[in-house]
C-alpha cells in the first residue's frame, strides 16, 4: 500500500525518496486530491497502548495462500482492526464503517452490548467480521470481477438472525470460499453456511429439513463449533452440546454431508478427562479410568490434507478417521486452549487462556511448551546479549500465525513513549534444541571440574535424501529467468532510464506469458519464441554494438537472459506439494546413517542370523485408498547405514475428470523415521530445521499448467502430404491457415505442458463436435443444444450434418462420433439443412465458413484426469454452392452471355447504318459551318456604303465571289432558306435580305 525509498545503514538513500500507493487490495481509493483512503473505514494515526495492554490474543482468520490482506479484530471497545497486506511487516489501524447498531430481542438474548468487532475472517475478496450478533462483509474493488459484485460500503447480512460467533474455512474449493456463522435464540440448532464466489456472497442455512436438535433427537442443544472438510467430501463437522438435563452436559461430533443431508452422530466425547497414567498418549475405549475432572470441549479443527480431527478445550482429543480418538496427554487439563494455529504443512501451535504457546508435530504424540518455558528464558538471554530490538521484558502477545510454514508472532512491546506493534519469527527448533539441552544434560566429573554431558535421543546422525526427480513436474511451478540489461557506462551503475527498460521488459515477459494460452500451438513451445524468433540472427550484430558502447539507451539486452526454466534441479528436500495425475508415481530415496550401532545379530530358523535393524522409516498415508507406496530397503553393513527407495503411486481411482487445476482431491504423504518427531535437527544456512518428520500435500486430479492445442504446424504439413495439395485463402492469415472443402481434414492435437516445457501428441479419445460459426468472423453465432445435436449427429435423419469421420466410432449415449487417438479424417459435408449449406459468396471467390470447433475428453478418456477442453475457429474456403444458388448464377451467368452475345450481333449489323448515319451527320455539320461563316462574311461587307452613281442593275450584274475562307467543297446550291446567326436569309436568287426583327 505504501513504498518507501531503500535506505542505507547510515541513514543516506541508494534510490530517490519516493512514497506512492498502490490499490493492491481493493479496499483503497483515490480521492481528488491524489491522495489514499480506506474504504472499509477512516484510518487511526495514533497507536493508543490501551488497544493491546492486557488485552487477550486473538486467532487471525484467512483464506491460506489466497486472501491479499489480513483482517484483526478484538481491540476492546473499538469497532477498529489492524489491515496489513504485508503479513504485518507494515499495518493500519482501521475503524470501521459500521452502523453499530444493537438489535435485542426475544430471540436474541444478549446481555450487553460493546462495539469490539469478535470475530473477523478475511478470504480473497470480501472481508467479514462479526459485532454483537451483527454480521457486516465487505467486497473490495478488483478489476477481475464484475463491477456489481463491489459492495463499496458495509453490507449487514442475516438480519433477522442472532449470530453468537463466526467460524472460519481456511482452504477454499472448487473456486469458492466458505464461511459458517452459529446462530442462538429462534434458530438454535443451525448454521448459515456462506460461500463466496467471485465476489458474491450468499448464505444457506443447514441443516435443511430440520435442526440438528431435533436430528439428534435432543430437546435442548447448542452448536459450539463447526468446520467443513471440503467441497471434494461434503462433511460438516459440528461440535454440539446436548444440555438436557442442563446440569450434566455432554457433548458429541455430528457429521452432516451436503449431499445427501443425511445427519449422523460420529462420537460421543467422554464426560471426564481420561487419567493417562504417565503415558504420552491414550485411546480412548470406553474402558479406560477416568479423572474427576470435567472435560469441556470449545472448539474443533480440521486438516483436510491428512484428515486429522482435533477437539479442544481443557483437553486436546486427534482422530484420523473420525471413529478413533486419542488422547493426547502431556496436554495438563489445568489449561485450556483458546485457538489453534496450523501450517498445513505437519505443524500445530496451540495458543492457551493464559497466553501459553504449545507446539506438536502431526503424526506424533508429544505436545511441547514453548512459552513459558527454561528454552524461552535461554532465548530471551541470548536476546538480551545481542541488544535485540524485538524482545522486552514487558509485552503482549496480539496473534499467533503461521507464514511460509514458519511461525510468527504479532507482539506489542511496552517500552513507554517507544511501544510498537512488531512482527517477530518464534524459532520453534531452537527452542525445542533449548529444552532437549536443558533436559539431557548431565555433570561428570573431568579431572578437577565438572563438565556438561548432553545425550542426543535422535535415532540417526546423517539424513539426506537423494534421486529427487526435478521438483516443477510436482510442484507446478512456472519460472521465468529475467536478468536486468547491461549498462555501458563506465560507472556500471542503473539509472532511471535503465531501470523503466527493465520494467518493460518485464512487463513484456508477463504479457507474452498471458498470451501465449491461445487454441492454436505455436511451432516452438515456448512463450518467449515469438519475442526473439525474427532478431536471433542479429544476436551478433547487437553484441558487436554493445561492445562498442553504440546500442541504443545505453544499455545492452541479451537475448538469453530472458527465458523460461524448465530445468529447475531438486535442492535435497521434498517439495511443498505434489501433484499427481491418474496412474503418476512419485519417487525418491533416503540414506540414513544410525547413532551407535545399526544392527543386532539375532538367531534364526533356517539360517544362521539374520540382522535387526535399530532404523525404521515409516511412510503413512492419509488416504490408503487413493494411494500407495512401496518402500524397499539397502542394508549397508561397512557404512552403519540404510539406503531406502519409496516409491508414492496414485492408485487411479479416487478422482472423476477435473479442469487443470480445479477440484483437487487433498491428502498427503508423511515420512518420518521411527523415534525422531521432536528429537533430530539439522542446522542450515537459514537456521535449525526439524529432521525426520516430514508431511508433504499431495493433490490428486489434473495439475495445473496442462491444457489442449491445436498442432497446427503438423495438420499442415501432414495434409500436404496425403492428399497431395494444399490451397490457403485468397488472402492468407498466418495465425489462421484455411482449409479446402472437397480434402479430407485431418486434425492433429497437441498436449503441452506449460510448466515442463513437455508437448507431446495427444493419443486419447475425444468428441469433436461444431459448436457455432458464420460466413465471416463478425456474424458467428453459437449454436443451441438441439443444434448442435443435429449438426453433429451421424444418426441425424434431417439431413442437417456439416460433417462426418471416416471410420467413426459412436458413443451409444450421446451420438456424436467419437475420435481416437488415431490419424482420422474429417470429411465436410454442409447438407441442405445445415447452416453452411446456403452460403452466399461474397466475391468472385468460393464461399468461405468459419466453424467453431469443441474438443473435449470429458467422459471418453480413461487415461489421465484432466478434463481437456479446447474450443477453436477453423476457416474452410471453397465450399460449393447448393442447386439453387448454381441454378441462379447458371442464369444469370447464361442471361449475361446471352446479352452480350446479342449486343455483340446488334452491333455488327448495325455498324455500316451508323457509320453512314455518322458520315451524313458529319457532312451536314460542315455544311451548316460554311453557311454560319458566309453569312458573317456578308453581313459584314454590308457595312460598307454603295456609291449612288452605280446602276443597280450593275451590281445585280456582277459576279458573285465566295469569300477564301469558304471551303471548295461547299455546294453550289443552298437551301431556299437556312436560318443564320448573322441575322440574314439566303434568297434563291443569291440575294441577302435582312432579316424582320
């Protein structure tokens, strides 16, 4: 939200001083002024002591690896909470919106009214808290969801409902999220179940036909707690205590599937804690001796990895199966426990009523106290001598949470004007090497002194594993290797010119990643191809410009330095998680070296001895079902040691068909040598690290980062081979070849894997069905359902097919023809009832269609999980013209022809009548211009006077002369009259008269 400039030791900036906000969270917004406001609320300035001294600690409630930022309530008497999106590394105080209304009634019997906010949940894009029996959300700002969904201010939901707490699901499924809210008074006995889904918030209330009270047959009850065991089983798992009679409570786990409503009881958890005897741990049988000591049980929590129940209170019961319980007993029933915090990665913290901090490792039986404890006193000591900041003898602890599976504290520290709210890591290895020091130590005397002695009770002295298979195939994690450019100055410094080029090649880099998931396969698998594919030839040339300090901006790019990895190498350790196809196996192997001696020789029938081994390694599986695992072992007698192989196998039947990604099946593998839960560590560069016991998630479906392509680079080349000829458009679309109509089509289909880098041909069945399309890319439309089962359809009597397979194969259910992984052609027919039938061209070319085309596996293919499902455009040129469109370009081409034709005969037989009619025309002009020309010549010579002593008779005697500018051709006789624009007539004797005006 807010970033400052890098600052040195000293004090001096290395980058300018530069703050500027970012709405990274969908709670920000920018005002006129440019300046940053929340939108849940105003923010606080001030850090008032009061908001944490001697205030108890709360649990932090999120959606894991999802919600952007962190929401923290139960600062007393404040409607405010702490808002981070940096995990606490920086916060805000924030008060909240809210009308802070309290609405009592008969049915809601509250007794007093305070304006701390209890309960708060954030999830990824709505944050939810509780006040009283109020429940308010609010939907932040995200670009990715649709505009409405944005709520802008606090939304109060179940209104007519009194809500007594908010219970948190911290793993979201099948692309929502979910939380669950308790009600008291009318409606006891139910729970509003919440899902969130793109930013949409609804409630159900559960049970549906009636409340667990009456589905238990119970009178009087309460629900203490519930929790969801995800959308791949459909439990709810509720916590409920029956209080008839009300002065003996007992409590019991109700199961409720969403599916099929059925509502059972699962365990009716005992009266009293169990007396354990001095043993670590105790299943629970009914016949066990019991303490005097009531159990009260407040909570639950759920692992949906490796299906581990926990039930607290004063007590703390884990079950596997939800049939068997174990009662964990260094546990002291003189604490209870107010929340629970889990890592999902095989660690528990547990937080008490009084502020103490306990930690167990899954899949074990000994719960340890690591606050206050003689290992925290040797931390605060070491602390203290190194002058550490983030330690006082004055605090309070605020929460508890787990990041990156490490554990964190959030702590106020009470050093007067200087208190401050600080985010510190509890070392949980170096406090548990703390306590086996301080537990395992003895005295002896050396000489004249005495001297520490300190027994290691870890079964092993060297762990490693090894044959680890390169982890992105498991962890489907996709790497990109981004270097920043060279800069050519002598100083070798970045400047700010420098530093924008490398934000847009990044910039550029993420682009060509989001692009790249396109229908049609590019030649070379990869994105970053089409970023260097037309200047790798000129790699040279850029160098030799670099090394002459003449390229461009001063900086030099290397081509090379901008890839994708796909060959990332294992690190000596398990992955975070695993994914596994249908059928996939994951292997490894496990050298172990024993502390003291490794084997005992023992006397056996039939044999001389055979060895026992002091080593064990264990491998539990949460789910035996779904997989399983073969573990084969080395004795290694001249090296003390043992070399396992394990192998982890996907036994193919606990999954259906999921999109990549989607509606994974949670479980988890946990490998663990016998005798070193709590006992082994090893010492790395980042800190001491628990050996011997390690849960790695498993999610069993179709991984993330696989999808379906066109190969349109082989279709091509391929059907240039078969059928010997290949004609694209008129105008060619290099991202979209064309096809003929009259050649057999024949598809071929890539499966890529973006994050391996694999691409191979797809060999499974698929239906391949047209789901729309139009003569031109702006009319395409989709097609109905009964369209498109007519379209498709090879059983189809309507005569309505626009294709067809050679040597199909059809699906009894859906008929539509059913394409093996096999070189099978597609053959275009357009019958007449068919909407590629009638198509008019649009040119002097052959019609053009473009069809939209479906490939899906979903229900035909047994051989992987992955519900591939690709939807292209195909473009087919050439298509022929149905009877009557020929019939009327026939006529109309023949109605031309034949016009022409005529017009061609008209014209030569009327050609010697039009030149003769042209020629007389021709003569008449010329005749009428030498007439126009005479008639000026003696209008003219009229102006001059007759002398009065020449006789008439004279001049009418008088040859006539014709003036030189009249042609020799000019007849010799003129019309009796011819009208001039002189304003004369010509008489017939010779004679010119003026004209009566």
């Amino acid at each position: 939200m807010e970033d400052r400039a890098a600052t040195d030791p000293d004090g001096s900036s290395s980058l300018p001083q530069q703050r500027f906000y970012l709405n990274i969270n969908g709670f920000l917004k920018m005002q006129q002024d440019n300046t940053i406001r929340f939108t849940v609320g105003n923010e606080l300035l001030s850090l008032i002591p009061r908001y944490f001294v001697n205030a108890p600690s709360r649990p932090l409630w999120y959606t894991v690896d999802q919600a952007p930022v962190l929401l923290l309530g139960g600062i007393p008497n404040e409607k405010s909470v702490l808002l981070t999106d940096t995990s606490f590394e920086d916060f805000y105080i924030v008060e909240l919106n809210i009308d802070s209304c309290w609405v009592g009634s008969f049915y809601c019997p509250q007794t007093s009214f305070t304006a701390t906010i209890h309960d708060a949940i954030a999830t990824e894009s709505t944050l939810f808290i509780r006040q009283n029996q109020l429940v308010y959300y609010f939907t932040g700002t995200y670009s990715i969801l649709q505009e409405n969904t944005s709520s802008g201010s606090w939304v109060r939901v179940l209104a007519n409902e009194c809500i007594k707490k908010l219970c948190p699901v911290e793993l979201h499924s099948n692309g929502s999220e979910y939380v669950m809210a308790l009600t008291t008074g009318k409606n006891e006995g139910y729970v509003h179940f919440g899902t969130i889904t793109d930013g949409r918030v609804s409630f159900e209330m559960l049970p549906r036909q009636w409340s667990v009270c009456k589905g238990i047959q119970e009178a009087n009850c309460s629900i203490i707690w519930a929790v969801f065991s995800g959308a791949d089983i459909n439990d709810l798992l509720l916590l409920v205590e029956r209080r008839n009679p009300p002065a003996r409570k007992r409590s019991l786990v109700v199961g409720y599937n969403l599916v099929t409503e059925e509502l059972s009881i699962l365990y009716e958890i005992p009266e009293f804690i169990p007396d354990a005897r001095g043993l670590e741990f105790l299943m629970l049988q009914r016949a066990e001796p019991y303490t005097s000591t009531p159990l009260v049980p407040k909570g639950m929590f759920y692992n949906p990895y490796n299906k581990l129940l926990f039930i607290w209170g004063n007590f703390l019961l884990q079950s596997y199966d939800l049939e068997n319980y174990i009662y964990l007993a260094d546990f002291p029933k003189e604490s209870t426990i107010k929340y629970l915090v889990n890592s999902f990665r095989g660690d528990l913290a547990i937080v008490t009523e009084t502020e103490e901090i306990w930690y167990l490792l899954e899949g074990s039986y000994q719960v340890y106290k690591l606050f206050p404890s003689a290992g925290w006193e040797v931390l605060i000591s070491l602390q203290a001598m190194h002058q550490s900041s983030l330690y006082t003898s004055s605090e309070t602890m605020v929460t508890l949470f787990y990041e990156h599976s490490k554990l964190y504290q959030l702590v106020y520290l009470m050093k007067g004007p200087e208190s401050r709210l600080v985010k510190r890591l509890v070392p949980v290895e170096q406090l548990l090497v703390y306590l086996k020091l301080n537990n395992s130590h003895v005295l002896e005397r050396q000489g004249n002194y005495l001297a520490p002695t300190f027994t290691s009770f870890c079964p092993f002295t060297v762990m490693r594993l090894q044959d680890l298979p390169n982890p992105q195939r498991y962890t489907r994690q996709e790497r990109y290797r981004a270097l920043p450019p060279r800069v050519l100055e002598s100083s070798g410094f970045h400047s700010e010119n420098s530093l924008a080029i490398y934000q847009g090649l990044v910039y550029y880099l993420l682009w060509l990643h989001s692009k790249y998931d396109k229908p049609y396969a590019d030649p070379v698998h990869d994105p970053t191809w089409r970023w260097w594919k037309n200047k790798k030839q000129d790699q040279s040339y850029y160098f030799y410009l670099a090394s002459n300090r003449q390229s461009t901006g001063g900086v030099y790019i290397e081509m090379d330095s901008y890839e994708k990895i796909y060959n990332l190498q294992p690190e000596a350790e398990l992955p975070e998680r695993i994914f596994l196809d249908k059928g996939a196996t994951y292997s490894f192997s496990v050298f172990l070296t024993a502390r003291g001696q490794a084997f005992r020789i023992k006397p056996a029938l039939g044999s001389p001895f055979f060895l026992e081994s002091q080593l064990g390694l264990g491998v539990v599986l949460a789910d035996p079902n779904c997989l399983e695992v073969m573990v084969s072992q080395s004795v290694l007698i001249n090296r003390n040691s043992l070399f396992f192989e394990v192998m982890l196998k996907d036994k193919s039947v606990c999954f259906d068909q999921g999109i990549s990604g989607h509606h994974l099946k949670r479980t988890s593998v946990l490998v663990k040598v016998v005798g070193s839960a709590g006992h082994c560590f090893q010492n790395t560069h980042q800190g001491q690290r628990v050996q011997g016991n390690v849960m790695v998630p498993v999610l069993i479906g179709c991984p993330p980062g696989k999808r379906l392509a066109f190969d349109i680079t082989f279709t091509l080349n391929y059907n240039r081979v078969v059928n010997k000829r290949y004609f694209d458009c008129v105008q060619v679309d290099p991202e979209m070849p064309c096809f003929l109509f009259r050649d057999i089509l024949y598809p071929f289909f890539l499966i890529q894997d973006l994050v391996t880098g694999d691409s191979g041909s797809f060999q499974g069945r698929y239906v391949l069905k047209v789901v729309g399309g139009g003569p031109t890319l702006d009319t395409i439309r989709d097609y109905t359902e009964e369209e498109i089962y007519r379209y498709n359809n090879p059983l189809d009597k309507t005569h309505s097919l626009i294709w067809t397979a050679k040597n199909r194969t059809t699906m009894e259910d859906l008929a539509f023809n059913l394409m093996p992984g096999q070189r099978l052609g597609i053959e275009w027919l357009c019958l007449e009832n068919s909407p590629c039938h009638d198509t008019v061209p649009r040119s002097i070319f052959a019609p053009e269609f473009f069809f939209k085309v479906l490939v899906s596996n979903r229900g035909v293919d047994k051989s992987t999980y992955c519900d591939y499902q690709l939807v292209f455009l195909l473009h087919i040129h050439g298509l022929p013209l149905s009877a009557r469109q020929s019939f009327f370009f026939l006529m109309v081409s023949a109605s031309i022809f034949v016009g022409l034709v005529a017009l061609y005969l008209m014209i030569c037989f009327l050609w010697p009548f039009v030149v003769k009619a042209c020629n007389v025309l021709r003569w008449k002009i010329n005749n009428i211009m030498a007439q126009e020309s005479y008639c000026s010549y003696t209008s003219s010579s009229r102006v001059f006077s007759v002398p009065s002593n020449i006789p008439s008779r004279v001049l009418s005697n008088a040859p006539s002369k014709a003036p030189s500018n009249i042609p020799s051709k000019a007849p010799s006789k003129v019309p009796s009259e011819v009208p001039s624009k002189a304003g004369c007539k010509v008489a017939e004797k010779g004679k010119v008269e003026p004209e009566q005006t």
